[in-house]
C-alpha cells in the first residue's frame, strides 16, 4: 500500500494549469516591465541578535537581481554562516522581494574553554561570550586536553550538563536560575553548584539519582538553600555533609 495518499486526475490538472499560468504571468511582467522583477528589497525577520547590515552583507544579494534567479538555498547557507544565525529559510515575495526568515541561537549557558563560550539550547557552542552579557550557568572541566584524548566526548558532556540542569529545573529540585556551575571530572560526574550547596551527580543512573534527590528533598532531610554536599554518586544511598561557606571560598 502506498505511504503517499492518491491524488486525482483533476487536482494534477489543476496544479499544472495554475502552475503554468504562474509561469504566463511572470513571464508576461518580466517580458513588458522586466524592472518588476528584479530584487528590490531584502527583508529580514527574526533577527534580534544579528545586524541588518551583516545579514545583507552574507546573504549576497544584489539590487537588480532577477527575483526568479534567486538562489533560495544558497542564500540560506550563507547568511547561516553568521555565529548567531541557527537556520534560515528563504522566500521570494513577487514582484521585488526577498525574505529571510531567522532562528537565531538563544544561549542558555556558558562554556568555560580556552575563552568563555554560548552554549545553546540544543548544545551547539556558537559564539564567545560578551562580558555585558554572562548570566548564564557556567559548565567547567571541559578542557583541550579532555577534548585531545577523547574528541566526541566534549559534547556529549554539554549534551548531559544542559539535560540535567532541565530536569533539575522541571522537576521543580533547583531552580534553573540558581544553578550557577555545572562541573565535569571525569572520574566523578557532574557537580552541580546551586547557592551553596553542591550536588554530585554520577555517570550513570541519572534518573536513579534524580528520584533520590526528590526523596531527600521531600522528607526535609536536606535543605538546599544551606552549605551542603549531597553525593548521589554511590548506589542507593545519599552522603550528606555540611561544608564550611568560608572554606568555599
């Protein structure tokens, strides 16, 4: 059976006809006013972080462009090329237009390189951070040697840093604005850093350790808001001790 619904007769008639009737028209405007038909406007929408003049620049778009001409694809790829630009899609908008439709990242958290970095919501690391702008979570211990020795595994750990702290979050355990530093070691997990409390977080059964944190949350017996470690790491159990604020720096 075909995966594709059967399309009848007439609506292939009709598609083809007004189908060819497009093509009539434009070719009766380009052949009786071929100034209607060449690119007099680029519009651009979506944009927020990214600047009119250095999208028109990438797009490389000229006035006086034949509109059908426009290579919609190419386009896209181009003004894709700018550092805050995710995906883009391109439309012809008869008789003189271009539009650029944007997604542009939005960051969510701050890697800790060789310089400070975006990190977007789908893991994508994007651009160097501007210091106006850094409230943001921090992820750490994601190091060029770490990356040297293990070349896929940076982003995995971006992928599982920027998963927890959203079930942290949605899970209604910490609060996404309070969590201010996500650290990986290799040999431990993550450290979550909310307020002064530390979370460690191990390798393996994330929602296993999850589910304990709620727990603990959930009979008082830890409260997040004071100077704590709380190690979820070992199996089946919780190690709870206080740190010394001083001591933490």
């Amino acid at each position: 059976m075909s995966l594709f619904p059967r399309i009848g007769t007439a609506t292939v008639v009709r598609a083809l006809l007004a189908s060819a009737f497009g093509l009539t028209v434009v070719g009766a405007l380009a052949a009786v006013r071929p100034d209607l038909m060449l690119v007099e406007h680029v519009r651009f929408e979506g944009a927020e972080q990214a600047s009119w003049a250095e999208l028109r620049h990438l797009s490389d778009i000229r006035n006086g462009d034949r509109i059908w001409e426009i290579d919609a694809d190419r386009i896209a790829r181009n003004v894709e090329r700018h550092p805050w630009v995710r995906r883009a899609t391109v439309r012809r908008s008869f008789p003189d237009t271009v539009v650029v439709r944007l997604e542009e990242h939005r960051p969510v958290a701050l890697l800790h390189y060789d310089t400070l970095y975006y990190v977007g919501a789908d893991g994508s690391v994007f651009l160097p951070a501007d210091t106006s702008d850094l409230d943001y979570p921090s992820l750490t211990g994601i190091t060029p040697d770490l990356e040297g020795q293990h070349p896929a595994l940076p982003r995995l750990v971006v992928r599982d840093a920027l998963a927890l702290i959203d079930a942290l979050d949605t899970r209604g355990l910490v609060q996404r604005d309070r969590v201010h530093e996500v650290q990986f070691v290799a040999s431990r997990g993550f450290t979550v850093r909310a307020g002064n409390a530390r979370i460690l977080f191990g390798l393996s059964n994330t929602e296993e350790q999850l589910d304990r944190l709620a727990l603990l949350l959930q009979q008082g017996r830890v409260d997040l808001s004071r100077p704590l470690h709380v190690d979820l790491g070992p199996k089946s159990v919780a190690i709870v001790r206080p740190l010394d604020p001083a001591a933490e720096g």
